[in-house]
C-alpha cells in the first residue's frame, strides 16, 4: 500500500478503537511483524536511492503519528481501567472503625499529676516517701511526742506499735531534712496516700494529701507572705482564678504559726450553699512555719534556715475538678465511671 | 468548749448591739473555729400567761379549752397536758411563735379556736439531759410571782447565746470563760474584770485536823480546803442555766459548784465527803492489780501508770479523770474536802483513754495555769459559803512544785516581720501584746514580752509571731512567691510514664483500698510472707495490708462483672506489704474484648496480655533482656497451663497468665510485675545504631518438633547457630494437623541475614542456614519441614 492509503486506513482505524485490547491489536496490525507500515518500510530496497530519504521520513511520519495516536488513547484507557476498578472498591466510610480499647487515666492521678506539674515548673523535687511509717517520722520527729495531745486530731491504723500507716505526708518532710544534712535549702512536695482510721460520708479511711516543704537560710527571709503566695498560686490553678483565701491562725504541732486556710466556696463562689454550710468558705489545707523543734530535730540549725510547710487533701480537689459529685466513686472503680477519663486534659 | 454570753458578761462588758454570730465568725479569724453560734434556746414569741377558765373541751376526754391572760390581751387556748388548770402562770406560744418542734399557728382544735400553745419545758428544745419528768408529761408551772405578758425566756434564765468552738488542743486556756473573755478582750480591746474570791472562815484550821502526802513526781501541785454544815440543795436559777448552756447537766448545789467553777477558771476541782474520807489524802501511783468502783459505780482494774488519790486504806479516786464511790457527795453529806490540782497531762490522758474521757480529763491532758488552781478553791469556798451555806475553815493544805511567774520572751521587732514577710510597725505590735494582755518593755530593737501563765502554750518566740499575725491579721499580709536559690527540682517520672503507657495501650486505670480482708492476701501468689494485720482495723473486711496489687484488682473486676460491665482492662500502680516494708507493683486484669470492629474485634487471650507485658518491658528499655520462663510454684489462683514467670536478666519479677477455672469462670487474664525488683535491673541511655549500609537477606524454614517443645527453647538454639550474621528471628507460623504426627507441632521461623561490615554472599549465608538446620535437628530432635 502507499503511503496515503495506509493514513488514511491508520486514521478511521484509530477512530473505531474501543479498548485497550483492540489498540494492542491495532499495533500488531501496523508495526507487528507482517504489520502494514513494518512492511511498508521493507518497500524502502525497491525505491531509488535518491527517493530513498523522502520514503524513510514518510514512513517515521506514520511511526509517530501511530505512536502518538496509541500513547494517547492508551492513557486514556488505563485511567478509565483504574477508575472502574476505584470505584468497585467503593465502601461505606461511615461503618464503625477497628480499635483497641480506650485507656483511662484515674481522676486522682490526673489531678495529681496537675499538682505536680504545677510544683516542679516552680522549681520544687517531688519526693516519694513509705505508706508503711513509723511512729518516729509521722510524729516524734514533727514535734508530737507519745501522749500529746494533738494525736487525737489522728487517728491512725497502727501494725505494731512502732510501725503504723501514715497518716499524713509531713512524715516526708522529716526523711527530706535528714537526707539533706541539714546543709541544702529544700524545695519539695510529696504527693501520696494516707489513711486515717475513719469511715464516713465524707473521709474516706484511705485518702490523698500533697506535703510541701520550703527551707532556706535565714537570710533569704523565706516568710508567710511566701507561703501565702504560693498557696494562692496553687488553688488558684486548682480551683479557678477568682478562688480567695483566707488564713485562720491554726495549731499543728510541726509549724509555729500555724494557719488553716480556707477558699472561697468553689460551688457556690462565696454566697453561701450547703457544702459550705452557709459560711461562704471551705477549709482546704492546713499550713505554717516550720516549727524550731521540728528543724532541729532533722539536723537544721533552726537559727540559719527557716522556712514553711503545708499540706492539703487531693481527693476533694479531684471531685471539684471532675464534678464528681460523691467521694466513694472514686475507690468504686466502676469501669463505666473510670472510662469516662480517657482524654487529655485541657 | 460551749461560750455562754451570760456567763462571760461577768467578767466582761461585750458590747450588746455585737452579734452572737459575728463573734463567732471574727473568733474564727483569730483561730477559732466554731460550729454553731445562735440563741441557746432558740423560740421567738414566748410570754409569761396566766390561765384564768379551764374548761373540758366538749368532743375531748383529755382537751382543756383554757382562757390565757397575756397581759396585752385573754387568749383562748385549747390544750391538752393533764396540769392545765385554772390560775396557775405559764408559757405561751403566741400566734406564729418558732419553736424547735414548728410555728405555732392559731387554728381550730376540734371546732374550738386555739390562739397559740401553752408550753411545756421539752417543747422549748432543750436537751433531752437536762429534762426532768415534769418538765416532759405536762406543761411548765411557773412561780405565782412571774409577770404575765413579760418574756418567758428571760424569766427562766434561757434568754442565753452560745457559741460551741471547735478549739485547736494547744488553747487549754480557752476550755474556761475567763481565758474566753481574755480572748475577746483580745479581739475588741475590752478589760477583763476581776473574779470575786470573797469569803469569811472560821477559826478551826484544816491543818490541825488534816494532811495531804504526795508520793508521785506526777502530782506537782496540791491544794486542799475543808468546808463544814454543807446544805445540800437545789443550785440558784442563774448556776443551772449556765451550766445547761454550757452543756453540763446541773444535779444539786454542791456539785454545780465543782462544775460551775470548772468551767469559770478551767480548773477542775474535785469535792469529797470528809466523814467518809477521813483525815487525809495521798497521791500515789496505782499499785498493779489495784480496784477502785468509780463514781459511775463501774469497778476499775488500775495498774502502775495511773495516779490515784488514796486514804491509808484505799484508793478514793482517779486523778484527773474521775472520783471513787466510796467518798462521793450526796444528799446527806455535811462536811467537804476539795481537791485543786494539777497532775501529769500524759498520764491523765492514758488513763482517761483506758477508763473515760471526761470535761476535767480534757482539761488535765491540756495543761493548767497554776494560779488558777488556787483561784478555783477560792472561788469553790466563795461560791459555797453564798450558795450551801458553808463554813470555811481556816488556812489550806498545800503542795506546791509549780512556777506561775510571767515567762520573759525577747523579741526582736524585725524578726516578727521577717517570718511574717510583714511590715509592722513597732507601736502596732506593742499594741497587739497590749491587747492580748501581756505586758512588754520596749525596746529599740526588741520587745520583752510577759507572757502570763495562763498562756501555756506560749513558750517559744515563734509563738508570739503567730499571736501577732492572729491579732494583726494575716488578710493584712500581702502574698509573695519565694525566690529561687539553689534548686535541685529533681522528678522521678517513671510511674506516670508507665501510666501513660497502660493508659494508650487501652487500659483503665483503678485505685483501690490497700487494707484488705486475711482471708485474701495470700492469693495470686506462691510469694511465702508474714502479712501484716492492723492491730485495731475499723471492720474485719480491712484488717489487713494487701501484698498483691492483683488482688485488689480481682475484686474490682467482681465488682464490675456484679455490675454487668464485661469488657474490662483495668490496671493499678500501688504498694504491695510484707514484713514491715513496701514494693510499688503493677497489676493488670483482662477479660472480653481488646479490639473492636465490624470484623475485626478480639478478645482477649494469654498472647494479648503478654503482649502488653512486652510493650511495657520494652517501653521501659527491657528489649531482649527478658523472658517467659514456666514457674515451678504456680498460684493455685492461675490456669496451671497458661502462666509464665516473667524474667529479667535472671530474676523473677512478675507473673502473667489465665486465671483457674476453679477461681473465675470466664477467661480473665492478668499480671503482676513488682517495679522495685524490676527497677533493681539498671537500663542504659538511649543510644544511636548504626544503621547497616549493606542489603540483608531473609530466608524462611519450618521444623517438625514435639509438641510440648516451647518455641523458646527453639530460637536459643537458632541464635546460638547463626551466630553475628543472625539479627532477627520471627516465627510466623505454628500449624499441627495434617501431615504432622499427633505429637507433634511445626514452627516456622523467618530468618534475616546481615553483615555491616559488607555485602553477604549466598555462599556465606547459606553456609550459616545449613549449620542452624544440623544444629536444631541434633540437638533438639527436630525435623526441618520441607516447605
């Protein structure tokens, strides 16, 4: 065939093409062994040699334009071929998914861990201390010998009668100074379990407090209105920014003034509800300087160092926190109440 | 402590407009809390009524219909007490009167109009200890002499106000009204007055007549007064009200005297029947085995920790704490002795916490001013003489170790506001102690301050910074934060880490009570210990301290399965006790689904659990240094054939496996780790692997092996074979069945190859595959599968 005929014939071939399979097959028509325009560039020995030149560009003219005309249409076809094969895939996006199970975070531990964070960016250690104390660090080393009176403010699940379970953290406020030989300003708070032998509506035989202790040298004048600042950084964070404070002169054997501090109502902000019996506050942490005779007891010259201590229960700050309206769900550990704390915090 | 505002009118002139209720609140400012300030009988609208017709009700066996002058106007009351009865003077309930039991509304009683209530005393409120028969089964009848239309409450003396303070135990002082008058004195800069001591004796002294022997360091003063021709009777309206306001109930003249004086001065006083007690009074230690019936007529066993006041003969009282029967007042008695003293606070304390915790055993465990033991006799023999009649006889017997002088405290101006981060002025501070009622010398610098003896708790000088900052007051103070020196903010955050890393892995975190009951702490343990007990638990179902976390655990999951949860993943960071000492331990309890899906939820089984045991393990810097070893004592709590030891470097640190079906029906999965043993295994930095430059080469084998082989003892065996070109074993296949015996299994494992020093070649690599399948098929009987 000539040249003509064969584009002319290549042209309306092209156009009936459907798929890829009958453009596969049209390839093998005209550039496959026996294919038109291979053979047509065979004809290239019979043709003058001067005609020679014009012949081969005729015959790459078919090539390219058969090439550019297969590459096209192949294109096209593979893109339909995955389209359809997409669109087989086609699921509902809004059938449950696979995961495991959601984790929780106790709201104890959450509000801990806030407490914690609190203190350290303020620069303060957290220390751990034993649950299983002996009465020699949970008292007579915090200024409260054997018959005094302020036991009675604690009563406490003894093992011997030595060993007890503690029934406050200052009892880590004795191991810090004695670990730190009387020699290192100190800056800690503890964080951890207490139990005291009662059971009622409202204390719980096994609670949690957070201890605090700030001891330098004299001369850095670490005072009241240190402490009051920083307890007031503290419920702040803890309770919202409007809580108030107040400090009622108190008597703990281990501090010298002692203070008893109270927040505003955080339910009722100070009006005056019946968790606050009418009275507008809420007793939330004891506090003061630390006592001559608790520093010196631990190894502090209590005429170089002085400082202040002060310790709260965690458990209420919890269920202020989460809005937990009844203390004993907190030891329920009903999964149902436990899975509810499962996110970040904001 | 109860404040009556009556009583403490005495001694000192509180403003009348000045709210019962503001003092309290501004007593609670200055450190002392109370809980309840308000009238001590709280009714509005009671008048003094006199009955002029009683007449039966007409549909009533029991009703009177009584006409009651209210002296403004003649009421008709209808009421149904037996005593009503025509011209007697009583108490009426006006229209809208509030009284404990509700508001009095007029209204018809029967078809008869009833304009009020004729009151009984029980209905005014008061205690039900101070109520006599009378003053229960029939309306009060007051004295001819009352004024009708006047106020009733005044006219019984029970217009008082009280305060009940919840007193911190240092403020002794304060379990009196005269140290509550010095502390308002304090508070609205009043004077405190002069208590009347007055009274005349006779001329016998006690001293010829009667001794006084203290044989005990724990008795350091003594005093003692004899009164003759006591009359023994009702006490005067104005003693039993005050005593009634101050809670205590009041019995005859002679004892509300002891009490009366015992909550005047704070000191407690005890009288004795001196024909009964003849003449004199030891103080002693109690002999062991020694008795002594106490006034409660209850027979005490004492032993030598505790002080008795004693005749020759016998014990006639516990010091401090309660008096003997044997030489009580009663009504018939006409001589007296009393007793002022000061004994031992610790020992009365552990005597009273023996026998029983009384108003003067409180006051001895707080300690005493010694000036008012002396001030307490007197006033005893002045209130005596005026009220009983008695005859005093001349002179005291006294024992005297005590100093009662001012103590001198030196303060300087600049130390106060140092601790108080206050700025005070000198003249302020002065003021302060002035109005506390010390008296000071100032000086430039300092201020020396007289502390009175009545103040026992003041001793140090920080103590006279607290009652500045108490008097001044700590709103004043403005807050500041410390200043950072040296720090050390060292934290530990390995137990929140783990937390965080329970809490992605899907588990829920519990906390649980650590006391637990004796019957379940030796459970989910082979652990051999002596659990220790609490020698005085609240309820037997804590009596002791748990020593496995899991078991805590085991009873939150019956909680919950009791509660119809079912899929539940819990986990808990705690202490576990044994042996006077403690382990911080996690345990972890699993049961239904982990993952969840259309199609793809799973339960839970022994590969999950362990899994989580990995994570944790590897997540803590454990990777390859652990491993799953089959115990020898296995928990009779545990599936005996799914449970593992978990092992690190050598040591068992936790157990993992199924609970028996003998223990929980449906298939729970737990483990228990103790962090401190596992602590004890130091882990390194994170540290930078090179990363091999060379292509590693994977190849696959399976061998035939018998089927209690673990795969365990499999991949030691190809580890030890392959050598440095080995780097990882996976097993990705355990098939029995067809084509392999019955007992016997086939695990197939996917090895890979690498060099970081080269490119392996086939020849090398094969070399080293050859020698692991020789290996493993000597050594372990093994069969290599052809695959």
């Amino acid at each position: 065939m000539k040249y003509e005929e064969i584009k002319k014939l290549l042209e309306m071939d092209l156009k009936n093409i459907n798929s890829i399979g009958e453009l596969n097959k049209l390839k093998v028509k005209y550039l496959g062994k026996k294919g038109v325009i291979t053979e047509l560039s065979l004809e290239i020995k019979n043709i003058p040699n001067e005609e020679k030149r014009e012949f081969g560009q005729k015959v790459n003219e078919l090539k390219t334009l058969f090439n550019n005309e297969y590459n096209s249409k192949n294109e096209i076809f593979k893109l339909e071929e995955l389209n359809k094969k997409l669109e087989s895939e086609k699921i509902d996006v809004t059938l449950p998914s696979t995961k495991i199970r959601r984790g929780s975070i106790h709201p104890l531990n959450r509000t801990i861990e806030e407490i914690e964070d609190l203190f350290v960016s303020m620069g303060y250690e957290v220390i751990d201390g034993p649950e299983l104390e002996t009465d020699e660090f949970c008292f007579e080393r915090l200024n409260l010998p054997d018959g005094h009176p302020a036991r009675d403010m604690q009563d406490s699940f003894y093992i011997t009668d030595k060993y007890l379970l503690r029934t406050q953290t200052s009892a880590v406020q004795a191991r810090t100074m004695l670990n730190y030989e009387g020699k290192k300003p100190i800056r800690m708070i503890c964080i951890g379990k207490t139990y005291r032998r009662e059971d009622d509506a409202t204390h719980s035989h096994q609670f949690n407090q957070v201890e605090g202790l700030v001891i330098d040298r004299k001369e850095n004048n670490v005072s009241l209105a240190d402490l009051k600042g920083t307890l007031e950084v503290f419920m702040k964070k803890m309770l919202g920014e409007n809580t108030k404070l107040r400090f009622r002169p108190s008597y703990f054997p281990f501090t010298e003034p002692s203070y008893e501090v109270d927040c505003s109502c955080f339910k009722c902000g100070g009006k005056g509800c019946n968790l606050c019996k009418q009275t507008g506050w809420i007793e939330v942490l004891g506090s003061g300087i630390v006592h001559p005779n608790v520093l010196k007891m631990n190894g502090y010259d209590p005429d170089e160092w002085g400082g202040f201590a002060f310790g709260t229960g965690i458990d209420r700050l919890a269920m202020f926190k989460y809005g937990i309206p009844d203390m004993r769900y907190l030891y329920q550990n009903d999964v149902r109440f436990l899975e509810q704390f499962d996110r970040k915090d904001v | 402590m109860i404040l009556s505002r009556n009583f403490v009118k005495d001694y000192i002139d509180l403003p009348e407009k000045l709210d019962i209720k503001t003092i309290g609140e501004d007593m609670t400012r200055i450190g002392n809390e109370y809980d309840y300030a308000g009238k001590f009988v709280d009714c509005t609208k009671l008048v003094i009524g006199e009955i002029i017709s009683c007449e039966m009700h007409p549909d009533s066996d029991h009703l009177h219909v009584c006409k009651v002058n209210v002296g403004s106007e003649v009421l008709q009351i209808v009421c149904g007490a037996p005593n009503a009865r025509e011209g007697i003077k009583v108490i009426v309930a006006l229209d809208g009167a509030i009284l404990p039991g509700g508001t009095i509304k007029k209204g018809q009683i029967r078809g008869a109009l009833s304009n009020g209530m004729i009151c009984s005393i029980a209905e005014l409120g008061l205690d039900n200890k101070f109520l006599k028969k009378e003053d229960k089964e029939g309306i009060a009848e007051l004295e001819s002499s009352a004024k009708v239309g006047e106020d009733a409450l005044k006219y019984l003396g029970l217009d008082d106000e009280i305060v009940d303070f919840d007193l911190t135990p240092d403020r002794g002082d304060l379990l009196s009204i005269l140290g509550m008058a010095y502390e308002l004195g304090a508070l609205y800069d009043l004077k405190v007055k002069d208590m009347d001591l007055k009274y005349n004796e006779i001329s016998e002294n006690i001293n010829d007549s009667f001794k006084i022997d203290i044989k005990t360091d724990n008795c350091k003063l003594f005093l003692a007064k004899k009164l003759v021709n006591v009359e023994i009777k009702e006490s005067p309206k104005f003693i039993k009200n005050r005593l009634m306001a101050c809670g205590i109930r009041p019995i005859n003249n002679v004892v509300d005297i002891s009490n009366y004086v015992m909550l005047e001065t704070g000191q407690p006083l005890h009288f004795y029947d001196a024909d009964r007690l003849g003449d004199e009074l030891i103080v002693r230690m109690a002999n062991n085995d020694e008795k002594l019936t106490t006034l409660d007529t209850l027979e005490r066993n004492l032993d030598e920790n505790d002080i008795v006041i004693a005749t020759k003969k016998e014990a006639v009282g516990l010091a401090g704490v309660m008096g003997g029967l044997t030489t009580e007042v009663e009504s018939d008695t006409k001589n007296i002795v009393i007793e002022s003293a000061i004994f031992d606070g610790v020992r009365v304390r552990k005597t009273s916490k023996k026998i029983v915790r009384s108003e003067a055993s409180n006051r001895f465990e707080k300690g005493l001013d010694p000036k008012r033991t002396y001030m307490a006799i007197e006033r005893a023999c002045a209130l005596l003489e005026k009220y009983a009649n008695a005859k005093i006889l001349k002179g005291m017997c006294k024992y005297d170790k005590t100093i009662s002088d001012d103590k001198l405290i030196d303060i300087e101006y600049k130390n106060i506001n140092d601790v108080l981060g206050s700025n005070i002025s000198k003249e302020e501070i002065i003021n302060v102690f002035n109005k506390l009622g010390f008296n000071c010398d100032a000086k430039k610098e300092y201020v020396t301050v007289h502390v009175p003896s009545r103040r026992l708790d003041i001793t140090i000088k920080e103590d006279l910074i607290e009652e500045v900052s108490r008097i001044y007051g700590v709103d004043n103070i403005e807050g500041r934060l410390p200043v950072i020196g040296e720090i050390n903010n060292y934290y530990d955050n390995t137990i929140r880490s783990i937390r965080h890393k329970m809490y992605n892995l899907g588990l829920n975190e519990t906390l649980s009570y650590i006391l637990v009951n004796d019957k379940d702490v030796h459970k989910f343990t082979s652990d051999e210990f002596k659990e220790l007990r609490l020698l005085d638990p609240i309820t037997e179902e804590r009596n002791t301290l748990r020593y496995s976390v899991l078991q805590s655990l085991f009873k939150v999951y019956e909680y919950n399965k009791a509660h119809n949860n079912k899929n539940i993943s819990i986990f808990e960071i705690g202490k576990g006790f044994f042996e006077m000492s403690e382990n911080q331990k996690i345990a972890a309890l699993m049961t239904g689904k982990y993952s969840l899906g259309l199609n793809n939820e799973c339960s839970v089984d022994f590969y999950i659990i362990k899994g989580v045991v990995e994570e944790l393990l590897d997540y803590l810097g454990y990777e390859n240094r652990y491993s799953f070893v089959i115990p020898n004592n296995i928990p009779k709590e545990f599936h005996p054939f799914q449970v593992s030891e978990i092992n690190v470097n050598g040591t068992v640190v936790g157990i993992v496996g199924k609970l028996h079906p003998n223990t929980v029906k449906d298939d729970v999965y737990v483990f228990e780790i103790n962090l401190d043993k596992l602590f004890e295994k130091k882990v390194g930095n994170m540290k930078y692997k090179e990363i091999s430059k060379y292509p590693s080469i994977e190849k696959d084998l399976a061998f035939i092996v018998d089927k209690d082989m673990t795969s365990d003892t499999i991949i030691k065996e190809i580890k030890k074979s392959g050598g440095k070109l080995l780097k990882e074993i996976k097993i990705f296949d355990v098939y029995t069945g067809e084509n392999i015996d019955n007992n016997k299994k086939s695990i197939a494992f996917n090895l890979v190859f690498e060099d970081n020093t080269k490119t392996l070649t086939d020849e090398e690599v094969t070399n080293v595959f050859n020698r692991i399948i020789n290996d493993v098929e000597k050594k372990l009987s093994a069969k290599l599968r052809n695959m």
